[in-house]
C-alpha cells in the first residue's frame, strides 16, 4: 500500500514538472511573439516617420528657396512647413538678396544624409546638404547712369550644409530649426557618362561551317 502511495506520489510530481515545464514553453514562446509583434510595429512607425520627414523636408525647403527667389509663394504656404516662430527669425527670408534681380530660372536640389527619429519622441533631426543654382540677371530699370549689369552680379547661392530640425505638434511635423553645419562641403558631384570613353559593342564573329566533303561512289 504504502510502495503504491510512493508510485502515485511520484506520478504526480513527474506529472506537475512535466505541466510545469509545458506552462514555460507557453510564456516563452507568447513573450517572444510578443516582442517580434513590437519590434515589427517599432520599425514600421519609424519608416513612416523618415517618409514622412524626407518629404517635408525636400518640399520644406524648396518651397522656402523658391520664396526666396521669387513672388510665386504666399505666406500661408510656408507656414504648412515651418513655425511661425522659425519664419519670424529667418533672416534669408527677410533679407530680400534677389529684390533687384530678374530669376529666369534655378535648379534646386536637397540631398539628404541622415534622419534621425525615434518612435516615441516628438522631436527629429534631418542633416542634408542644400544646392541652389540661380540664373538671372539685375533689372534693366534699376541700372544707375553709366552702370550695366555687369556691376551688378547676381548674388551666389553657397553650398550648405543644414541639419534641420523638426517638432511634431501632434498633427504633424514643422520645421522649428535650421542649423548651418558646413558650408561649401565637399559634395560629389554626378558623373556624366563620356562617349568617348564607353566601350563600342564589337560584333561576334560567326563561325564558317565546313565543307561537307562530297560522297566517293566506288566503280
């Protein structure tokens, strides 16, 4: 009676570790889920996140240089990028470089470098070097007596270096800083294909068959 009590007792306890050890393997398997279900929704708000800030700060800054550079852009419009607060201090906005000058054109390029952006955090940093190529000429009408427009070069647009930065007010982000980094760096500029120096395709030669020799009909 009492050997059959000791089997039974230890029935149970292989029973209970064997329960025991299942029950682990559960929680384990549950907590790593979980931790692949949170790391998955961590990447895919931080990719929305750099999407969303790469392309304010592309159409951000070339909305504010073609303010710069030309009439074409209303107040209101700035304002869907940036503070209030940043617009009010940006001096390249009131400086007013190219009042006196006819902008025929301009190419504007915004390469950008690296965001910087966490998914809990209302604050970023976009660092991208800015590139402005202005064409234009100084206003025939405002040349003094004697003076061409030639003494009148129009002002260059450096090469820069910003590292922009951005506040999420909760519906979405603006532009709250512009901080110059470096100016004129060392950029590298597209290579353009030389024809010159491309390969021409050669033509594969074609192999000649041989002659099949003729059949010899023996007399």
């Amino acid at each position: 009676m009492a050997a059959n009590r000791i089997r039974q007792d230890g029935q149970d306890a292989r029973g209970i570790r064997a329960a025991r050890r299942t029950l682990m393997y559960i929680v384990r398997v549950m907590l790593l889920l979980l931790a692949g279900a949170l790391v998955c929704a961590l990447a895919f708000l931080t990719a929305e996140r750099m999407s969303n800030l790469y392309i304010l700060s592309t159409e951000g800054m070339s909305l504010r240089a073609e303010s710069i550079l030309t009439d074409d852009v209303e107040p209101g419009e700035l304002e869907e990028y940036f503070l209030l607060a940043f617009l009010a201090d940006d001096t390249a906005l009131t400086a007013d470089a190219y009042r006196d000058y006819t902008v025929s054109s301009y190419d504007y390029d915004l390469s950008i470098e690296r965001i910087s952006v966490l998914p809990w955090t209302a604050t970023a940093t976009v660092t991208a070097v800015e590139t402005v190529t202005v064409r234009g000429a100084f206003d025939s009408d405002k040349l003094a007596e004697g003076e061409t427009q030639a003494d009148h070069p129009l002002p260059a647009w450096p090469v820069r270096r910003y590292r922009i930065r951005f506040v999420n007010t909760g519906a979405r982000w603006y532009i709250s800083a512009l901080e110059l980094v470096e100016q004129d760096p060392h950029v590298e500029p597209l290579r353009t294909p030389d024809p010159n120096m491309t390969p021409l395709p050669m033509a594969t030669p074609t192999p000649t068959p041989e002659p099949t020799p003729l059949a010899v009909i023996a007399p």
